[in-house]
C-alpha cells in the first residue's frame, strides 16, 4: 500500500537514528538531566531567540497538550480553543480528563478569529453569572492548524494582545510546527512564535524523531515543580535521553528545517498531481496535509491501493479525506501515485 496517511508513519531519520547509536552505550544520568539534553534545549533556545526560555521534553503531543493545560490552570478555569482545535475533537477527552473543560469557538478554516475572541470575553466579563461558570484562563492554537492553515504574524499578534487584555496564558501547539515555519505562505518565525506566546512545543514525532515534544516556556512562568507535574502525570521518561538526543539531532546543521522544508517540497508536488488530475480541493492549504472531496465510489476503489484518512462526511455521496506528506515521503511516491490516479 501506498500511504499517505499521516506524517508519523515512519519511524525515525536516519541521522537521529545514528545519534541513537552512536550514544546507546554511554552511561547517563535520567529524566532529562544528561547532556544531551542540556545540549539541544541550548540549541533550541538559539533558535527561537528565546535565550531565556525554559525548555522541557515530553515524550507525545497528547500528553504535552495535557499536562501544560493542566499545569498552568486552575480548577475552575478552562482553556478556549477552535471547534475544530484537536484538544477538542482528537484527543479522546484528556484536557477534559484533567478537570478543566474545553470552551469552544467557530472557526474560520482551522483559525480562531481575533475579533470572535475577544467578542467572547467581552461577553463574559458581561455576564453577572460569570462565577457560576468555567473562566476563561487559555488560548489555545495550532500551527498549523488541523485544516493545514496557517496563522499570519498579524493575526497572532492580535490574539497575543487580547490575551494580555484579559490575562489569559496563549499556548501554541506545534506537533507540525516545521512544516508550518517552512510554508512558502507563512509570514511566522520560530523567533516571533517565542515572542508572542507564553508557552509553546516544537514537535518531534511528526518531524523526524521517532517520538518527543521540545516544551518552551518564553516569560520566566514555568510551573512551579513543573518536572514533578510531568512525572505525576505519566509523561515523563526514566531515559529521558531517547528525547534529548533526538532533538539535539534535530537542531545540528539545521535538520529539523532541512526536513520539514522537503516535506513542503512534496506536499507541492502533490497538490499539482491531484489538480491536474481534477479534483476538487475542500481548501486551500499552504502545508504539508491536502484535502479532497471524492465520490464514495471513487473513495472506495482507491483506498485499495493508497492509505489516506478519513476527515468528514461532505454529504451523502462526497467524503472529504486527507493526503498528507511528510520528512520521510518521497518523489517516487507521487511518481507511484500519479500511476494510480
């Protein structure tokens, strides 16, 4: 089968997977304490011009997602995301789990509109009710989005703003961050990102590591025991040195761009193949994951030879599904493709 499923259907990068190697027998100290680790937060923290930042590794977006929500919120507060945000529809109820509810916003291609934003705390800073419900303490977002869109600097900045308004934390999930920073659209820095928000994870699984997530907290507003929060909630690695070699892999010579710019490189070698095969795009994304609308016949008779997931139901006879390239994708798989179509 041909996949085009999702980015993490490899396992690893061949030079992260060397680095492995290369330290396996070394003896080093755990939970994160090593020096590898010490290296790549180093690195890291250079790149996003963030020399301040406090940088942490966990090993999954889910449980990144989770244990910094519910790390930076009290208990009667909740964390405001897109309808379609993945801590809303993909993650199985785990900030729920925690105790604190996801409020919800329409969205707009994937994105939080800043003007319904703040229009929703106005509302509730309104509401002589306002103690007997969830307070809002959060702003969560995606870069990209679960559409494959991007926000502009302009429009982060303005949500940057409302948050400090109304005193609420901006927390950037970048489980794709590389292919959102490497878009021939996108206007964002790694740096501008460290700027605006408070907190933010550059991700690894889905960009050439085999698992991890690189946390970064820009304002000096790390939790406080945050390390132990992290073991208290399962996500912590006894070897934690599996996450600091990777992402010292990742951040050497530039790998983590070189890798996200290829899969960038693809998606726009697949999104020509499928419009000069005709298909109807359900929008219009600068990143690395594609949409299409297909007839449920065609659906079914290509899903004999292709992996792609499932997105949502247009209507009774049109599905929409998603084609996503990734680090490891290569030109001989739209070559393959293109046969198939």
């Amino acid at each position: 089968m041909l996949s085009f499923e999702n980015d993490y259907v490899a396992g690893a990068h061949p030079q992260v997977l060397q680095r492995l190697v290369e330290s396996n027998l070394e003896l080093l100290s755990g939970y994160g304490s090593d020096y590898y680790c010490d290296s790549a937060r180093e690195k890291i923290k250079a790149a996003c011009a963030c020399p301040d930042g406090d940088v942490y590794f966990l090993v999954g977006g889910t449980q990144t997602n989770a244990v910094i929500i519910s790390a930076m919120l009290h208990d009667y507060e909740g964390v405001i995301a897109a309808d379609t945000g993945h801590i809303s529809i993909h993650e199985a109820g785990a900030i729920e789990y925690t105790g604190h509810k996801v409020l919800t916003l329409s969205h707009e291609q994937g994105k939080i509109v800043p003007k319904h934003l703040e229009k929703y705390l106005q509302d509730f800073y309104q509401d002589d009710n306002r103690e007997h419900m969830v307070y809002p303490a959060m702003v969560y977002i995606s870069q990209p989005t679960e559409y494959g869109t991007l926000y502009t600097k302009e429009e982060l900045t303005q949500i940057a703003r409302i948050c400090r308004q109304y005193e609420l934390q901006l927390f950037l999930d970048g489980a794709r961050l590389g292919y959102g920073l490497m878009s021939r659209q996108t206007d964002v820095t790694l740096a501008d990102i460290a700027k605006l928000c408070d907190v933010f994870y550059i991700g690894g699984t889905k960009v050439g590591a085999l698992c991890g997530e690189a946390v970064i907290f820009t304002r000096n507003n790390t939790p406080k025991h945050f390390l132990t929060i992290i073991k208290q909630r399962g996500a912590l690695l006894a070897k934690g040195r599996l996450l600091g070699v990777q992402f010292d892999a990742l951040f050497t010579d530039g790998l983590y761009f070189e890798l996200s710019r290829h899969a960038i490189e693809m998606a726009e070698q697949l999104k020509a193949l499928l419009k000069e095969k005709g298909y109807t795009f359900y929008l219009e994304s600068p990143t690395n994951q594609q949409f299409i609308i297909l007839e449920n016949d065609k659906l079914s008779m290509l899903s004999k030879q292709v992996t792609f997931s499932f997105w949502e139901k247009l209507d009774d006879t049109h599905t929409v599904v998603r084609l996503v390239t990734s680090w490891s994708t290569t030109k001989e798989d739209i070559l393959q493709l293109k046969h198939i179509l």
